[in-house]
C-alpha cells in the first residue's frame, strides 16, 4: 500500500477526533482538477490566493483559480446537465475579479446546474438576446440581404453595385442605425441631394433600401411599414421620377442606314467589330453575345441557344443563325483556345469576354458618331421589321426575345416561331449588305 493511501486511513480514522475537515480538503484535491469539486464552497483565504504563484487551486463548489505564466483566471467546473460532459467556464481574471465576487458568480453558476441549466449555454443565450435588444445595423443587414441575393443574380456585377450606391449615398446617413429604428426621415434624407440631379440612381438606390427593410420585416428584425416605400408614401413627399427627366431610350442607327455601318465594320480588323456585326445580324443584346461560349452553337444547325440564366427574361431563348452570322463565325473559330475560355468573343484579358466600352467604341467608330449604341441595333432591326412589313409583330417580337403584351397572351402563345424566324434572320441579313 503506497504511503499517501496510508494517510488517508489515518485521516478517515481520526474523523471522530475532530480533523474531518483536513480530510475534506485532502480527498478533494486527490479528485484531479479536470472534475468538479465536492468541497464545500469557501476553501480559500485572500491571502492564499495572492500567494498563489503557479496551477490550479481549488476553493471548493467548483471554483478554481488556474495561475499560468502571468495569466491569472476564475474558473468555474461542473459536469452540463445538458449534455452529460464535464466543462469549464471562466469567470473572468483574478487581476480584476475578487475572491468575493469570484465566489459569487459561482454561487449563480451552482444555481443554474442545480436546475438542470448549462452555465455556459445560459450565458449565450443572455449575450445573443442583449444583441438582440440592440438590434442589427442598418449596413449589417444589407450585408447579409446582399450575401443572400448574390447567387440569384445574373450580374456578376450586382453585389458590388449595390454595396458601392449604398455606402455613397446611404450608409453615412443611417448604416450604422437599428434597422428596426429606421424610418421615413432617414429615407428622405439620403433621397432628396439626389433626387433631382440624379433620378434614375435614386430611383434604384430607393428601390433597394426598401428591399432591404421588407427582408428586415420578414426576419422579424423591425415591424411596421416600410419607410422606403413608395406609393402611397414617399410619392407624395418627392416628385414623381417621370416629371423630372424623360425617359431616355437607347439611341439606334437609321436602318436604311445599317448597310454602311456594317461595310465599316468589316473593314476593322478586331475581334469587338466582329462581335457588333453579330449583335446586328442576331438581334440579340450585347451582354448575350459578349459572354457567348462556343457550347451554345450548333453549326451544323445554324442554331444559337443561349440558356436561360443569361436571358433578361429567364428563358432560353434560340436564335437561328443567317448565313452572314456564320460567317461571322467563322471568322472568330481560329482564335478559339483555352486561352479564350470557350467564349466566342475572348477579350484582352485572358477567359475574359469583350467589355462593353470595346464593342460600342468599335460602332461608334463605324458609324462616324457616338449617336448610336450597341443595343440600339435591336431597335434598328424592329424598326425595319414593322416598317417594311416583312412580318408580323409577333415573330418580330419573339426575334428579340420580347415576353407577350400580358400573362395571359404569354400564357397562350408558348411557341417560339423559330421556323418563321429563320427566313426573316436571312431577309434581315441582305438588308445588312446592300
């Protein structure tokens, strides 16, 4: 029997001499510090505790005081009466916390294990709800409305154009306000500087906040109406966008003059007039053709199926291809590598496609004016359609991927017209190279 086994049958012996509080205080120490003391509370002395250079000691219900290097903790032991595990919670440093109010804090700790409550999961539980209380910024929650959008927007773009309007115009009015505190004032103000100058930006930038606060309202982070919205409410306060500025549609070439502009196109030896002259001959917007990858072409079918993601309008759209776009095609084929990324367009950069400052400059260059853009070719191509009557509205209107007048009208006609498209693509296409 080793010596220290020996000493505790003496002290158990001597219990009724009056020493069973040295026993007490033995047995617990003979626990490890990795369990929950049963000494009763109050071992220790302020004296002891400052004399205390290195380890653990224990004053009993649990409270320890762990002295490491210059680290000097309250620490409380228990075994979760949630989850069955033994843990370990501080209380706070014993440079700043007493003997007296160490003891205290355990004291409320054996209280909630008592009742069948984690100290550490309470406390929390107290911390989430004081954040609470506090509520969420205004900039936090556009944050995370702005993290939760991203992967349904097509724009690569969106989530910093968002971030960008709203720490110019929004954030250093009420970014770092409760959102639940929020209100139409706070809206006005950031509106009204721009309002007038610059009314399409304010417009978005209103539009926006008020999004933000219906997702505020939604995950019951603030109550009651929106102070960004607009009918009925900010409408009269601020001066409808419409009287303000006129709507300013996209400036488009004549189409009895589009024949010299393609001429013009031609003769540029790049790799933007080429992706303008299949913008032209498709009809189709710039964005769709600058990100085309070859995976979309069918050649043998003289078909281009551009997939829903990369449509305004969120369906796939197919566009048959006129002997003039193939061409088109053709041309850009040899450059096609894993340099350029499958992309049929590839920009400078590498797997980059074309950007759109490229594509116009290389119209603007053809037409001899920046009077034109390149979306404005679609209007050139709708303005010759109804002009000359080579079609109906209807297949006109499927051409540029345009949905029906109404939902019902959608509803109804579902088909494509694609067959009546093609002979309309090649008329369109002659009419590009007279």
């Amino acid at each position: 029997m080793c010596i220290f086994s020996k000493v505790l049958i003496h002290l158990e012996s001597t219990v009724v001499h009056g020493r069973s509080s040295q026993f007490q205080l033995l047995r617990g120490v003979t626990r490890g510090v990795k369990s929950m003391s049963r000494l009763p509370p109050n071992q220790l002395s302020a004296l002891k505790v400052s004399r205390h250079k290195s380890g653990d000691l224990c004053d009993g219900g649990g409270l320890w005081l762990v002295v490491t290097g210059g680290s000097r903790l309250w620490e409380f032991r228990f075994k979760s009466p949630v989850t069955g595990k033994r843990r370990q919670m501080s209380l706070g440093s014993a440079y700043s916390l007493s003997l007296a109010d160490a003891r205290e804090k355990a004291a409320k700790c054996r209280g909630m294990t008592e009742n069948r409550l984690d100290p550490i999961i309470e406390r929390e539980k107290e911390k989430a709800a004081r954040e609470l209380e506090k509520g969420l910024t205004f900039a936090e929650v556009a944050a995370q409305y702005i993290k939760a959008q991203t992967p349904a927007w097509k724009d690569h773009r969106s989530p910093a154009v968002w971030t960008s309007s709203l720490t110019q115009h929004v954030f250093p009015i009420f970014g770092e306000k409760s959102v639940r505190d929020v209100d139409t004032q706070d809206v006005l103000t950031a509106l009204r500087p721009i309002w007038t100058e610059k009314t399409e930006t304010s417009g978005r930038i209103r539009g926006r906040i008020e999004r933000i606060l219906d997702y505020a309202r939604v995950q019951q982070w603030r109550e009651g109406e929106n102070p960004a919205r607009w009918r009925g409410h900010l409408s009269v306060m601020l001066p409808a966008p419409s009287k303000i500025t006129k709507v300013q549609h996209h400036k488009a070439a004549e189409w009895k003059d589009i024949s010299e502009i393609m001429k013009a196109l031609q003769s540029i030896n790049g790799m933007a007039a080429k992706a303008v002259r299949f913008c032209c001959l498709t009809a189709a917007r710039s964005g769709e053709v600058r990100n085309a990858v070859w995976s979309e072409i069918d050649l043998s079918e003289a078909l281009w199926v551009v997939p829903a993601e990369k449509m305004k309008a969120g369906r796939e759209h197919r566009v048959p291809l006129s002997g003039d776009a193939v061409k088109v095609l053709q041309e850009v084929l040899p450059h096609r590598d894993a340099v350029s990324g499958d992309l049929l367009f590839p920009g400078a950069k590498r797997g980059r496609p074309l950007s759109d400052v490229a594509v116009s400059k290389a119209l603007h260059h053809a037409a001899g004016t920046k009077e034109v853009t390149v979306h404005g070719l679609r209007s050139t191509f709708r303005d010759w359609a109804g002009e000359t009557k080579v079609c109906s509205r209807e297949v006109a209107e499927a051409a540029l991927a345009h949905a029906g007048k109404s939902k019902v009208e959608a509803a109804y006609f579902r088909s494509d017209l694609l067959d009546l498209r093609r002979p309309l693509m090649e008329e369109w296409a002659a009419q590009c190279r007279e």
